[in-house]
C-alpha cells in the first residue's frame, strides 16, 4: 500500500545488529497526520523499525543499515543530513518514562532552551500552553519547580510527551508508550493520541490489539523481521489476507 | 530435611553476624587506639603550630604544616583527577559506541592502574620528576596522588553513568541535543555518584604516603608557592611514631586522630550535599 505524499517513505531498509537481519527489505509509507501502528509478536523488529525513523540506533556497534527512510522526501540516512536537527522533528515516547533529572518546567523548557528561547516569559508561556495540552498543568502549576521525578508514572509519561511537544516536532513516535500504566493513565494517553492525529503524523508501536484498533488509521503486521501486511486498521484486524496476520489477529500466534 | 535446613541456615546467620562484628569491632578498636594515645596530645598547639626547634625529641610547636599540605595535596589532586577523568567517562559512555574496542581498552586500563600499589606511583613520580629536574614539591606531590586517583575517579563516575537508563540519552536526542548536550544530563543524573567518587578519591588522597614520599618532600612550614616542598600528615605520623620518645609517638596518633576527623567530616558533608543536589534525579 503505496501514498501519494508520505511522510515518512521507507524504501527497501534492511537492519542487520551483531550479524543477526532484524529487519528484511521494509517498504512502507507512513501517511501524513495520521496514526499508522506497528504490530507484532514480541522480538519481530517493531521497535527496531520506529527507531531507525530517528537515527537512534546509530549509537550501537555492530549495527548496519541500508536502505534509505525518507521524511518529506529527504533521505535522512544521507551524506549531508543534520543528524540533530532532523531528530528535532520527531518526538519520542519511549516504553517507561525518562523524565531529565530536573524540575517540572525544566523538563518543558528544555528543548526550546536547546533551540534558542532564553527568554523567561516566552518560556513561561510555552511550559504552559504544553502542558496543557498534555491535560497536566492543573496537577502540576503550583509545582512547577518541584522535581519531575516525584510525578506518578502516568503524568511523567504525558510530561514526556508535553516535552516532546515543545520542540515543535511533526511526527510523534510512540514505543509501546503505555506499557507501563496503569489504565486511566493509559486512556488519558490514548486520548492525546486521538487529539494529535489532527496535527502531526503519529507512529506507534503497540502490542495490544485493542490499543491498535481505538487509535490507529492505519496498521502494519510485522513478523519475523518484515512486513506481512498494511493497510486500514478494519482491512488488518478484520479481513486479514494474509494466513499470519490472520492467526496473529485471532490470537494463535503472539 | 526440615532440621538440616535450620541448623544451615543458623549456621550462615551466626557467621554473618561474626563477619560483621569483626568489622564493627574492629573500627571501634581503631578508633579506641588513636584516641586513647592521641587524646592527651591532641592540644590546641598541634593543630594551629607549624614545629618549633626540637618538635620531634618532644618540644613545642604542632602539625599545622602537615595538615595544610594534606589538604593542598589532596584537594588539588582531585579536582586535577575529575578534570581529567569525567572528559574521560563522557568519552567513552556517550560518544564512543556502546561497548567499542576504544571503549572497552579504557575501561580495562582503568582497571589495572587501580590495581597499581601506591608506592609504584611514586617511584613513577619520582623518576618523572628527577628527569625533568624537579626537586620534591607540592606540583610534583599533587601531579603523583593525581595518577594515583584518576583510575579510582574514573571508575567510580563510569559505573554511575553507565547506570544511566540509555533511554535517557534516547530522550535528549529525540529533542534534538547534542552528544554534548546529552553529556551534561548524564552528569547531572550522576552527581550524587560523582560525590561519592570525590570522597573516595579525597579519601585516598589524603591518606595515602607512599606516593608522597619521594615526591613532595618534607619540611616544617607551609608551602607558599608549588615549588616548595610540604609535609603532609601520612608522613607526620610515619615520622613521629619511629621516634623512641612517647610523648613523641602520642603526637603521631594525635596526627592519626585528626587525619581521621578530616576524613569523617569529608564523609558527611559529602552525604549531605548528595542528598540535596540529587533532588531531581530520576
């Protein structure tokens, strides 16, 4: 399944870590704003996948990538490309939430700090307007100073993505991002998800089918390191065409 | 079954318990010792007196120049180490590859020069200073206790980073930090660690006297510039107790006494400061 103008164009990306293929000759598109999942069996390359779209597997030996992932046409494994400026455009939610040994509006202020806003009342307004928009400025304000680390793991996970958010990114890649909540925070996660959707291009990795049937647009069947099938989210969980997929779905495979 | 079970258990508490009072047991008689000698010497004169003539056949005066030195010597030699050993553990935690050769090559010399006895290093030091035709002196003593703690530094720092969650360096990066950047988040997630190595470091320092004894020298006033020599009070107390004098040999376990306090409220503020400024990590 093929999109006019994808975000995110992945084309013929292969993955080998420490001799093993972790990923086998990918080609996909991720389409612009909206929410396309990664689903599979626990080891069959979903995360592998979302982190070759940033560059964050370049930090290990032994890994060899080729191919080429284009993010608005723009090979980002290529020669000239600003590996931190293009890392700035995706926002990453991992599996836990790894708030920075700072405070609350520390964390906020962070990445635009990185970027260039000094100013005290510009950064005011940003800390606010983000965590807002992540639904904690009311637990949150009359803390701001306080340290991120004394948060429940639910709203350090939505300060995580208030952070993500303030560096202005286009595309949101979300790693499993609620496997380690509890179910209110996980809804009020998924929530967000749902509010994103209108705004930026959102990636997630998901085990959990009915996470993947509530938010996405669209869905990718990993197994073993390829893609098995993509398309719509009812084309994938309810008319599966291919015989893994269709075991996946009904639960013979995990 | 049931019985051989107890007995065995019973038997690795008691001896649990055992281990542990040797120990206990043993700092408590340490203690004993250099206070019960080191009680009656330990006069207001030996802290704020440099020797007088006859010091050490058991005229007045005090260790002031030896108190002072120690704390020059261990002072600058650890923050000469962390200056050289964090560049060090950020190298090879955040910007060379997870478990590169580079990495790993680091990681063992480290490992060896820790290993090294301190009376090695000043023998290095000495021979490095007679090459280059230093005398024994404060640099030359603060350069040899600086070899001597680097390894202790530069291990005790890389296991707290290394401790990091790399998903934290996953977080700066995906905001668009530099390895640079993403350096200076480690090294505030890892200050309480940092503190412990300084203490550590400081620790050794300042106790240590094989490597300042061929290095910076001995002599009976502060040091005012790097190029003098200076006592220092492992050697104050290497000193006083070979002499036949009791009066004598009680000042050394005084020096003793008074090393020991430097070195305990070291180990407190260090906990105190630890705790505070590790308010915000994760």
């Amino acid at each position: 399944m093929t999109f006019e103008s994808p975000h995110i164009r992945v084309k013929d990306l292969n993955v080998h870590i420490g001799g093993n293929h972790i990923l086998k000759n990918i080609n996909i598109d991720i389409p612009d704003k909206k929410l396309t999942s990664f689903i599979g069996p626990s080891g069959c390359g979903k995360t592998t996948l979302l982190k070759t779209f940033n560059r964050l597997l370049d930090r290990n030996k032994d890994v060899q990538i080729d191919g080429q992932v284009l993010v608005d046409g723009e090979n980002i494994y290529g020669k000239d490309i600003e590996v931190t400026s293009m890392r700035q455009k995706m926002g990453l939610l991992s599996q836990r939430p790894f708030p920075l040994p700072m405070s609350i509006y520390d964390n906020i202020a962070y990445g635009p700090r990185l970027h260039g806003t000094i100013k005290k009342k510009e950064l005011d307004i940003l800390v606010e307007h983000y965590l807002t928009a992540t639904g904690l400025w009311d637990e949150v304000k009359d803390r701001l100073n306080g340290s991120a680390a004394r948060l429940s793991i639910g709203q350090q996970q939505r300060l995580c993505l208030a952070r993500g958010l303030a560096v202005e990114p286009e595309i949101i890649l979300g790693d499993e991002p609620t496997s380690a909540l509890d179910p209110i925070s996980t809804q009020k996660i998924e929530e967000l998800f749902l509010q994103l959707k209108d705004k930026y291009t959102l990636v997630l990795v998901t085990h959990i089918l009915r996470q993947a049937r509530r938010l996405s647009d669209y869905i990718a069947f990993l197994y073993m390191g390829e893609i098995i099938e993509f398309g719509p989210t009812e084309d994938i969980l309810l008319r599966p065409k291919e015989k893994l997929t269709q075991e996946y779905v009904k639960g013979y495979i995990s | 079954m049931q019985l051989r079970r107890r007995i065995e258990s019973g038997f690795f508490k008691t001896l649990m318990i055992l281990a542990t009072l040797i120990i206990a047991g043993s700092l408590l008689m340490i203690l004993y010792t250099i206070a019960s000698k080191g009680m009656q010497s330990l006069t207001w004169d030996i802290i704020s007196k440099v020797p007088e003539g006859g010091y050490y056949i058991g005229k007045g005066g005090g260790i002031l120049n030896a108190i002072i030195g120690s704390l020059y010597i261990s002072i600058g030699a650890t923050v000469l180490g962390l200056a050289i050993s964090i560049p060090i553990v950020l190298y090879v935690n955040i910007y060379a590859k997870r478990n590169s050769w580079l990495a790993n090559i680091t990681r063992l010399t480290f490992d060896v020069l820790f290993g090294i006895p301190s009376i090695v290093y000043g023998a290095f030091g000495f021979t490095i200073m007679v090459y280059f035709g230093l005398r024994a002196s404060l640099l030359a003593g603060i350069i040899t206790v600086t070899l001597l703690v680097i390894p202790i530094l530069a291990r005790a720092i890389d296991e707290v980073i290394r401790l990091a969650p790399t998903e934290l360096s996953d977080a700066t990066y995906a905001l668009g930090a530099t390895r640079w950047e993403t350096s200076l988040i480690f090294l505030r997630q890892a200050i309480p660690g940092i503190i412990t190595a300084i203490l550590l470091s400081f620790g050794r320092a300042i106790g240590d006297a094989a490597t300042v004894l061929f290095t910076a020298g001995y002599t009976d006033s502060i040091p005012t510039s790097l190029g003098q020599p200076t006592a220092t009070l492992p050697l104050a107390i290497f000193f006083q107790l070979s002499s036949p004098i009791e009066e004598v040999q009680n000042r050394a376990y005084a020096a003793a006494l008074i090393l020991t306090f430097i070195v305990l409220i070291i180990s407190l503020s260090a906990k105190y400061f630890s705790k505070k400024l590790s308010k915000h990590k994760i």
